[in-house]
C-alpha cells in the first residue's frame, strides 16, 4: 500500500514544495533539472532495458528543440524551385508536438539504420549521429541560423481557468509543466516496462540469441524502443527550448549525453526510479560545485564521478538501496525467528 | 586536372596522420576489447607537450616529437594500470563509461593547465612549399607524412617480424590460449594500450605546428578515428590503414567538390554508406549480428 502511494507522494511534495519556497534560483535549477530527468528516463529505455549503450541520445533532443523552434517561429524554406517553401508561426503546442514527431520520425529511422549492428559499432554510430546533427545545425545557416542561434522562441502557452490563455513566462508555471511532462513519460514508460514489449526488450538484453530463437523479433522491437524514447527525448527538448527561448547547435554536445548518462547510471538503469534519483543527484551536484570550484574542476569531478560510480556502484544507487532493504529484511526476520525460538525452548 | 592532383596530395598527406590515429585505436579495441574514449586526448596531450617542449622550454622540435611520443605512451600505461587493471573481464560498456569518465576528466584537466586559449607550436621547417610541377605542398605537411609512413611501417615490421609481435597477436587470437603459451597478459594489455596511446600522442605533436593546440582539439579527432576503425572493421590494423585513407580522400574530395561546411561529416556519411551498403563491413568483421 505504500509503496504504491510512495511515487504519488514524491510528485506532491514535488508540486508543493519548490512553490512554497518560492526561491527563483532553485526553481530555476529544478525545472533545468527535470528536463534532463526526462531526457535520462527516455535513455533508461534504450539503455537500461534494451542494453544499447546509445550514445547519441541529445541528437533526439536537439532535433524536438530545433523542430518545435522552427515550427513555432515559423521558416522559409528554399528547396532549389521557383518560390521558397514559406510556413508562418504555428501555434506552440502545435510545434510542441511537431517536435517530438519529428524526433520520433527520427528515431525510427536511426533505429532501422544503428540496429543493424551491435556493441561497439552500435555506439560508434549513434555518437557520430550527433555530431552530424550539430553540424547539420551549424552549417545549414538559411534554416537554423547557424552558430547565431534562434532567438526569442515564444513560450508554451496554457489555458487556465482564471486567466485564459496565457503565454508560460513565469518559472512557476514552467516548473509544474515539466513536471506534469515527467510524471507522463514516467507513465507511459511503466506501463510500457510492464507490458508484452516491455518483457520481450528485457529478453533480449538478457540473451539476444535466446530471445530470437524463441520468436522475439529483436530489431522490430528495438525500434519501437528508440521511438518512443526519441520522442520523449524530442519532448525533453520542446520543453527546453521554449522554457530558455533561444537554441543553438550547441545543444548537439556529446557533453549533454554523457550527462544523461551518468544520470541513468548512477540512479540504475533498468529501474524505474533510477533515472529520477542519478537526476536529482547530478542535476543539483553541478549548481553546489558551482559555488565552490572552477567548471574545468566541475567537469574533472564529473568525469571522476562517473569512473567512481562504475566501479562501486556498478548496479546504481537504487538496486544498492533496494538490496540493502531486502537484506535488512532477512536479519530482522532472522532474529524474529531466533528469538521464538529461544522463547520456545 | 591539376585540382584532382592537388586533392589527392593533400588526402594523402591528411591520410598518413589518420592511418596513425586509426591503428592505435583498433589495436586497443582488438587485443583489449576497450572502445578508448581517451584517445582524442592523448591526441591532445602530445600536441601540448610539443608545446611545452618546443614552444615554452625552447628544445629542438624534433627531440621534442621524440619525447611527446615516450611521455604519451607513459601517460598511457598509466591509463591501463589504474583504470582498466581493476577492471579486468567488465563487459565492453562498463569499460567504455569508465574511459569516458577519464576523457572528460582529461580534458577539463588540460583545460585548466593550459587555459582555453590556442597555441602554436613553432615549426623547424620554411614556410614555402615544395612546388611539385602543377601541385605544391607544405615542408611540414611532407615531413609529417614522412613520419607517419615510417612508424606505419615500423608497426608493421613489430606486430608481424618480431616475438613481441607473435605475442600481442597471440593475445588477440586468442588471450586464453595465449597465457597458457607462457605470454605476460597484463604486460601485453599494458604495452598494446602505451603502444596506441603513444601513437596517438605522435600524431597530435605532428600536427601541432600544422594546426593550433586547444583543449578541445581532440574532439573530432576521436570521432574521425571511431569511423576510420568502423570503416576497417574493429581491431583490424591494415583496415584501419586503409581507412585512414579513404577518410582522408572522402574528407578533401567532398570538402573541394561538394561542401567544405561538411568535411567533417564525411566519416559518418562514409560509415552510414557502409550500413546500408555492406552491413557486414567493407572489411571481415567478427562483433556484427543481425
């Protein structure tokens, strides 16, 4: 009973209690912070349950960001005909979506092409996705205005009940939508784990072979995977891009995913939590160092952080707290059990 | 005409470098199953150190590409014995976390010892090229194409005429077998990791005069070096060779003919050709399923 409540309780302390502090600075790191988290779920996916190192996740991300931009400001586009291909502003939400279908369109794509192979090729290619994306970005000047970023990308808008429909500048508003957007793909990805394909990706990444001979059509699968999770990732971008309101191929940095990474690691990945508790964790650890130390020392920590979590903690921080419940559990059970029998002899 | 020529002496020139970066890389992945996410920063790191050497302490270049290469190789085998000594028999992605964790920590620690600012290396050589008939090149480009041929060769002579050769190929055949056959394995893993590390330090002094040494530099030159080891297929050294090469020819011939915003999206335009053309690689490849 708890513990079905437990996650419930965690998304209220989460709604209520940024607010109640009301410090803009904090409300700030934890709305960044959450679109990582949701970046770092949508990886778990890939990552924890498939176990396909992807290491060109920020490629989705950029893309919903760069798409739900474009979309959003509006473009013209010069396809070598007579007149320019020209689309005027959409609606944001309109774009919103535009970008995780893009991301999504993507990822289907990437996933019939990166899938053909396995290990270390699997990982060689989707890095150098990325960075073909960020050159994409940088060198395509008419479309995304190169290194000059795109500027002043309108805000998310909602409609609420006492105002109408208004345009999402506050950090409040911003920070509950992020998390409003967490707490779904934390719930289509449960479901998803807990399902009929959710049991056949963890199949595979047991044992590939076995998981074919019994029937599993591993690719078709593994596809299904990166799309839901590149559109997560495109939405993790969406966010981004209309909460800080400028993009530029910056974004692209194999930096980015390694965080999102670590993030996974860290927490577990093949857990649910997982992803939550390493982005909690390294999301705020990098605004404490902040204070304290140069960002070329940052990023040694970072760097020593992630040698120093793989070699003790290689299952992650989750699986570690779990194991340690469930070991605690026997002792206590196991003393229950000496003393009735003391008491009885 | 003359631009086809000149083309193809500035990828050849461009090759020998890439070659160099290529057989380092896929020795480590062959005989250790590591994937070296440290490598772009050996890279970076001889290039600093014919800095430090030639630029800031004023030694002869050519000593100074000496000592880069044995100090590469040093920072190398200490890479092996902290990091992935401790590791021996983790599957090939928990190795490769723990080498990306190294390659930002190295990174970020270069850019705190050397700032964000480029350097320069200064070259021994004149700054007129060498007019061939209708094509000239660099005194510096030919003296790094020079070197890059004969530690080419060199390698070749090492991995196939001598015993530490059969050894290193043993451990790669088969590391098992190989112990029993009385060959130090960890020794091996240490020399095979110093080995592509100093190799990689070699090519990052090379180039320092050539280009301009920042901490980042290294970046592209990992990701250049992951494309020529895929185009050859993983741990196959005269794949990676070639591959060097066809990289290099790929880069200048798009850059010249296509679009030089693009140069450095040639390796993986060259690798997704290879997937969709050659799944199984251009090359025989062992890691591919499916």
């Amino acid at each position: 009973m708890t513990a079905r409540l437990l996650p419930w309780l965690f998304v209220l302390v989460m709604a209520v209690g940024p607010l109640w502090l009301g410090d803009q600075y904090i409300l700030y790191v934890l709305t960044s912070t959450g679109i990582f988290i949701i970046g770092a779920m949508s990886l778990n996916l890939l990552l924890g349950y498939t176990g396909q190192l992807s290491l060109g996740h920020i490629a989705f991300f950029g893309i919903g960001a760069y798409t739900s931009a474009l979309l959003s400001l509006g473009f013209d586009l010069d396809l070598g005909g007579a007149e320019p291909f020209v689309l005027g502003p959409q609606p944001v939400w309109v774009a919103f979506l535009g970008g995780i279908l893009v991301a999504a369109l993507f990822g289907f794509l990437i996933g019939k092409l990166a899938f053909r192979v396995r290990g270390a090729y699997f990982v060689i290619v989707t890095i150098s996705f990325a960075q073909v994306m960020r050159m994409v970005a940088l060198n395509w000047v008419d479309l995304t205005e190169g290194p000059m970023a795109l500027n002043n990308i309108p805000p998310l808008s909602v409609w609420l009940p006492w105002d109408g429909v208004i345009p999402l500048y506050r950090k409040e508003y911003n920070y509950l939508l992020v998390l409003a957007v967490a707490v779904v793909c934390f719930l289509v990805i449960q479901r998803l784990v807990q399902s009929r394909v959710g049991r056949a990706l963890v199949a595979l990444r047991e044992n590939e072979s076995l998981a074919r001979s019994v029937g599993i059509d591993v690719t078709r699968y593994l596809v299904v995977a990166t799309v839901i999770a590149a559109g997560m990732a495109g939405a993790a971008g969406g966010l981004y891009t209309h909460y800080i309101r400028i993009v530029d191929p910056d974004v692209f940095m194999f930096i980015y995913t390694v965080t999102m990474v670590i993030m996974v690691v860290t927490g577990g990945k093949g857990t649910l939590a997982g992803p939550i508790v390493g982005g909690l964790a390294f999301g705020i650890l990098p605004e404490v160092l902040r204070e304290v130390a140069r960002p070329e020392v940052q990023w040694i920590i970072y760097g020593v952080a992630m040698i120093v979590v793989v070699f003790f903690l290689p299952q992650g921080i989750v699986p570690a707290v779990r194991n340690w419940f469930a070991g605690r559990r026997k002792r206590v059970a196991a003393t229950a059990l000496g003393l009735r029998k003391e008491t009885s002899a | 005409m003359e631009a086809h020529l000149q083309h193809l002496l500035n990828a050849v020139v461009l090759g020998g470098t890439y070659a160099l970066l290529g057989i380092g890389l896929t020795l480590i992945f062959g005989i250790m199953r590591v994937v070296n996410f440290t490598h772009g920063e050996l890279y970076t790191f001889g290039a600093y150190m014919a800095y430090m050497l030639a630029g800031m302490m004023g030694l002869n270049f050519f000593m100074s590409l000496a000592m880069a290469a044995v100090l590469g190789m040093a920072l190398g085998a200490l890479i092996e014995f902290t990091l992935l000594r401790p590791l021996k028999g983790a599957d090939i992605d928990t190795t490769m976390l723990v080498m990306i964790g190294a390659g930002i920590a190295m990174q970020a620690g270069e850019q705190l010892v050397w700032g964000g600012v480029a350097k320069s290396v200064p070259s021994p050589f004149p700054a007129e090229p060498v007019v061939l008939g209708s094509v000239s090149v660099g005194m510096n480009r030919l003296f790094v194409l020079g070197v890059a041929l004969l530690l080419l060769g060199g390698f070749y002579l090492l991995i196939n005429r001598t015993t530490l050769g059969v050894a290193m190929r043993a451990t790669f055949q088969d590391p098992d077998t190989a112990a029993l056959m009385g060959v130090n394995r960890g020794l091996m893993y240490t020399l095979t990791f110093a080995l592509g590390s100093g190799l990689a330090a070699t090519a990052g002094a090379l180039l320092g005069p050539i280009f301009v040494v920042t901490p980042t530099m290294g970046d592209l030159v990992a990701l250049k070096a992951f494309a020529i080891v895929i185009l050859g297929g993983l741990g196959n050294i005269p794949g990676a060779t070639i591959g060097g090469f066809v990289l290099a020819l790929a880069e200048e011939f798009g850059a010249g003919y296509l679009s030089s915003g693009y140069r450095d999206a040639m390796g993986f335009l060259l690798i997704i050709a290879v997937l969709i053309v050659r799944p199984q690689g251009l090359f025989a490849m062992k890691e591919r399923i499916g």
